[in-house]
C-alpha cells in the first residue's frame, strides 16, 4: 500500500500566542495535519467524523477559532496550505477550514 503521509522539515508554525517548530506531517489517509516538535505532536487539524463530516483527499479542517484563531491565515501565508472553504459544523459550533 503506498504511503499517504507527507512531511516538511524545519517548519515554524505562527499559533498566534505562540510560535512553534518542527516537523509538518499530513497524513491524507487518516485526514490529519500535525506539527511535530521536540516535546511531542502538535494538533493542526480537528477531526469531525463524529459529526458525519469528512475532507476530501488531500484535505483537512484546520481548527481555526479560540485560541487558533487565525491560524489557516498564517499558515497560508507562509506557503504552508491553501485554505478552501469554510465548513459548517453544527448550528451554533464554530466553522473549520478545510485546507490542502
């Protein structure tokens, strides 16, 4: 079976509050997209399976409310994903991006 995961070395990721460095992985199989650092894996993405919503391959909902507020924006902006659209979640959950 051919791999589905793709990484990015030496990444600085921007959470707003906090800058963070280390290994970009996305994992298309199982929709998910970390930033592992030296202290351990960093959550990008939310999954919503739960929810009866899944991304299309090679797609992901980036968490982008509360404290990642802003975050599918400087991700994009330092070439990191491309933002797609807002998704809805529920009638009064917050909307995650999906992003490739």
């Amino acid at each position: 079976m051919p791999t589905t995961t793709t990484t990015k070395d030496d990444v600085v990721v921007d959470f707003g509050s906090i800058e963070l460095s280390g290994t970009l992985l996305h994992d298309d199989q199982r929709r998910l997209l970390m930033l592992e650092t030296d202290e351990g894996p960093e959550p990008i993405s939310v999954n919503l399976q739960s929810h009866g919503i899944t991304p299309e391959p090679g797609n992901v909902f980036i968490k982008d409310w509360s404290e990642h507020s802003g975050l599918t924006a400087r991700l994009a902006q330092a070439g990191l994903v491309s933002a797609c659209t807002r998704s809805p979640s529920g009638p009064s959950a917050p909307r995650p991006t999906r992003s490739r």
